[in-house]
C-alpha cells in the first residue's frame, strides 16, 4: 500500500488542486491513502481539505496536525500516521499525473531491491520564466530536476528532489527520522533535510533509482522569482549546509568548504561564457548565488543581512 505524504503550511490555495490531481489517479483507490500533516496553517488549509474528504469519500483521508513547527518535524509526522509500506512525499504546491501513483506501485513492487525512487521536477509558472534564468538556477528556485526519459540511478552525489520522493517504510526504521534541526520552519527558507537522509541511506548501501515518468509539475508563483526570496534561499542553503556537515565532523565541513572553493571556480567560468554570449545577467545571477551560499557557510545565523 502507497501512503502520499502531504506536510502543509498555508497553502490553501494550492493544496486543493494537489488533492484532486492525486484522487484522479488511475492507481486502485484500495492501494494508497492520503495524509496531509496541517504544520500549525493559519490559512483555510482545514476547509479546503475537509471538502475535500467529504467530495471523496472513495478516498483513504487522513488529515492531522504537528504542532512542532518545521518541514522536518512534519514528515516525521506524516512518517508515524502512514499505514502503507511505501511512503509517498509529494510537495503540497504541486499537481501529478494520473499514472504518477501506478508508476511507483508497480516500480516498487517488481524491484524489492531498491530502497526510494524519484522522478522529474518540472517547474509551472504563474507567470513568465525570467530571462536571467538557468538550468542552475532553476534547479535552486523550481527544484527542477530532470535527467532524461530512461530509467536509471541517480548520477554522481544526486537524490530525489524532496518533494517527489517514494521510500520504503523500513527505510526510516533502518536510518532514523528527518533531522528537525534542518529543513524549511514556517518562512524560514533552511534545507538539506532530504540530502542527511540520502547520504545515510547510501552510506548504508541502499539504491535509489530515478523513474523519467514519475513527474511532479511544480507551482512556481511570482514571489518565488524576485530577489528577496532569493537572496533568502541561497543564503540559508550555506547555513543548512555548514549545520549538516558540522554535525557529522569537522572534517566533512572543510572538505565541503573546499567543494564550496570548486565551485567558484565554475561559477566564474560560468559568468564568462554566459557574458561571450551576450547573456551576463544569467553570469551574475549565478556570482550572487554562489556568494550567498558562501556566506551561509561561514555563519549560523538564519537570515541574511543585506547589504
């Protein structure tokens, strides 16, 4: 039995078409529930979810609260209220196909081997893609992911994108529970959650394996492109990261300070090819990214001072 996650917080306005994209699935109804974890929503979360359960009363609903605020704290939740086998995360601002379920069902029970699956991350704009747009940088604001149309592992240090991830249940009985001290809080935009997870399942030798068709379109609205939240998200993946790796040793924390030096160097090769090719604005953008992410690394508070 599937159980799909949903750890919300004030997104009324797009947990609905979530719900309904999900209850039209072609997956037998009998094979999956719907848990949705309410992280202390002060929208009409409740109502629209409620309506929800009542339109479909074919549908295996569970909605509860955690009142510990923090993404991690809310999937641990959703962790304990599952009753499947196969724990479903999907992003509560994000609409999936009516094949999405059928493909890890059927994925997940003809390979008993593999430990989590994920799938591509496709963004969907309220508005327009900006013109100072990237693969890097849509990956760091979308969580686009994409790695073509064929069934493979995922390549190098890469995992499921947080939001569109299938484990095994006995995958958290095995590594432990999300770390709450990381993870988005409320508007604080902190992270690699899902990276600690990942990292522990393969110094285990679990396999994770991407499945082209398992396809999350992901709601990007306005806010999401503007230069607060930005400087915000960029910022507080330093910090995420310094707090990840401090908490392994000190040692994993150089050698990320160390990664962090590679790749300014492939920002800057970045900045000028972008700027041969008339497109500076996307270099730039790329140098603001990766300034921030250092100055996070090098400091614990949780939001940037801009200058």
């Amino acid at each position: 039995m599937l159980s799909v996650l949903i750890c919300t917080y004030n997104r009324e306005k797009y947990i609905g078409p979530l719900l309904e994209s999900i209850a039209a699935n072609d997956l037998a109804k009998s094979e999956y529930e719907i848990v949705v974890v309410d992280n202390n929503c002060t929208d009409n979360t409740r109502g629209v979810c409620e309506a929800f359960a009542e339109a479909h009363k074919d549908v295996q609903f569970n909605y509860c609260v955690e009142t510990e605020q923090g993404l991690s704290a809310a999937r641990n939740k959703a962790i304990k209220e599952a009753k499947g086998d196969i724990l479903v995360y999907v992003d509560d601002d994000a609409l999936v196909d009516s094949w999405y379920l059928t493909t890890i069902y059927e994925y997940m029970i003809e390979h008993p081997e593999i430990s989590a699956v994920g799938g591509p991350i496709i963004p969907l704009y309220e508005t327009e893609e900006p013109k100072w747009m990237t693969r890097f940088t849509k990956e760091l604001l979308c969580g686009y992911l994409y790695f073509g149309d064929k069934e493979r592992p995922f390549p190098g240090e890469r995992y499921p994108g947080g939001g569109n991830a299938a484990y095994r249940a006995i995958v958290f009985q095995k590594v432990g529970l999300f770390n709450t001290a990381l993870g988005r809080k409320g508007n604080n935009l902190m992270g690699a959650e899902e990276k600690d997870i990942f990292d522990k399942m393969k110094s285990q030798g679990m396999r994770f394996i991407y499945l082209p068709n398992m396809i999350l379109h992901h709601i990007i609205p306005q806010k999401k492109l503007e230069r607060d939240y930005f400087d915000r998200l960029t910022y507080q993946i330093g910090v995420s990261e310094r707090q990840r790796t401090l908490a392994i040793s000190t040692n994993k924390y150089i050698k990320r300070l160390f990664f962090e030096l590679c790749k300014w160097c492939a920002t800057i090769i970045l900045l000028v090819c972008y700027t041969l090719l008339c497109s500076p604005n996307k270099g730039w953008k790329l140098v603001l990214f990766r300034r921030n992410v250092t100055r996070g690394l090098f400091s614990m508070a949780s939001d940037p001072v801009h200058n």
